[in-house]
C-alpha cells in the first residue's frame, strides 16, 4: 500500500523537484501538485484528490500554509500536514504546530530525513526533528509524570496559543515576572529549552491538542 501525497508550494520548479524525491520513495505516491492553499482546497472538492498527506509551504499567495493547514484540520480532519519551510523563526513554527501540522522540516532537509518524517507521521502521527525529539523523549523518560502546579499547567494552555507572554500574564491575572518564573520551572523540570519544546510536550502528553 502506498501513500498518496501533494505538494504545496507556490514555487513550481522546487515544487516539481520535491514530488519528484518523494515520488521514487517506495511507500508513497504523489497525486498532484499545487501553487498555493486555495488551489489545494479547490482540488479537495473531488473526493479522488484527498491525499493521505500533504507537504505545506508557509508563505504562498493567496492563502498561506498556516491559514491552509487550519483549514484542513477542520474541514478534512484525516490529511495530515508537514511543514516544509525555509521559515525558522520559534513563532512561526509554533503558528504551524499550533495550526495542525504534524511536524516541521526546513527545506534543505537531505533526501532521508524527509523520507523518515513522511513514513514517521503516516505511522506514528507525529515527527521533530532530531534535537527536539530527543528533549522531548529525555524529559519523558525521565518523568513523565512530573508534578505540574495548576498555575503551570494554565501557562501550558496559554503558551501553546498565538498569545505573548505579557497577554499571558493578563488573562492569568499575574504580572509578567510571575509568568516568567513558570516558564523557566517548567523548562527546567521538563529539560526544555524554548517554547516550541513545551508546546510538543504539552501534545504528546494530551494537555493541548491540535
């Protein structure tokens, strides 16, 4: 069984040469390919377009990746989302995560590692890249059942939205120090180092969902 893919991205030579890669992987299929998100959506209309998985650029015309991929979490619940992207900044990634995809590559990924995060997501539902995966998998190991305060639990909530930390602080009716000082308990006891970090584990252990 193989499964079907599309390619997203509103460059079509890079578009071309991404389908191609993924086309000669033995396990996986490419249906089509398209500019930008409504493109995408416009296609999805024919239950015979609906792809197993879709590779998402983030900045396209139109609509964009992040607008896409909430689209698609809503109105075709089943197509998982991989982010592939030349944005590397914590925000967007996060936007991305937040947004449904299943996982985030940086387009000068080599040939392997995109052929094990398209066989990782379809199989296990989830794929980070090296580093993060390995935080995440040390801090649960380690203690998967570390004592989280409510208030830091709350924060868990807050910091896996588009929300800053000093909204944060608001809505927890605390000042921006205090936030802070979760933050920092959580990624000492969790072993994370960014927000990205905490927002993984908050979805591997049910405490936001995408």
């Amino acid at each position: 069984m193989k499964y079907t893919v599309v390619v997203v991205d509103d460059h079509f030579l890079l578009s071309q040469a991404i389908g191609g890669l993924v086309q000669d992987f033995e396990n996986f299929e490419v249906l089509y390919l398209c500019k930008n998100g409504q493109d995408l959506l416009d296609r999805l209309k024919e239950p015979k377009n609906i792809p197993d998985l879709v590779l998402m650029d983030i900045k396209m015309p139109i609509l964009n990746g992040i607008e896409t991929t909430e689209k698609l979490r809503t109105q075709y619940p089943k197509i998982k989302v991989l982010a592939l992207s030349i944005e590397e900044d914590e925000y967007t990634i996060l936007k991305m995560l937040r947004a449904g995809a299943k996982g985030y590559l940086m387009k000068d990924t080599k040939k392997e590692i995109l052929k094990e995060a398209l066989q990782k997501v379809m199989e296990s539902g989830h794929y980070y890249t090296s580093t993060v995966s390995q935080i995440l998998m040390e801090s649960l190991e380690k203690n998967i059942q570390t004592e989280i305060k409510d208030k830091e639990l709350e924060f868990i909530k807050l910091a896996c939205t588009d929300m800053s930390y000093k909204e944060i602080a608001e809505a927890m009716i605390c000042s921006y120090k205090t936030v802070e000082g979760y933050r920092d308990s959580l990624y000492k006891k969790l072993g994370l180092k960014n927000r990205i970090g905490l927002m993984l584990f908050a979805i591997r252990n049910n405490l936001f969902t995408t």
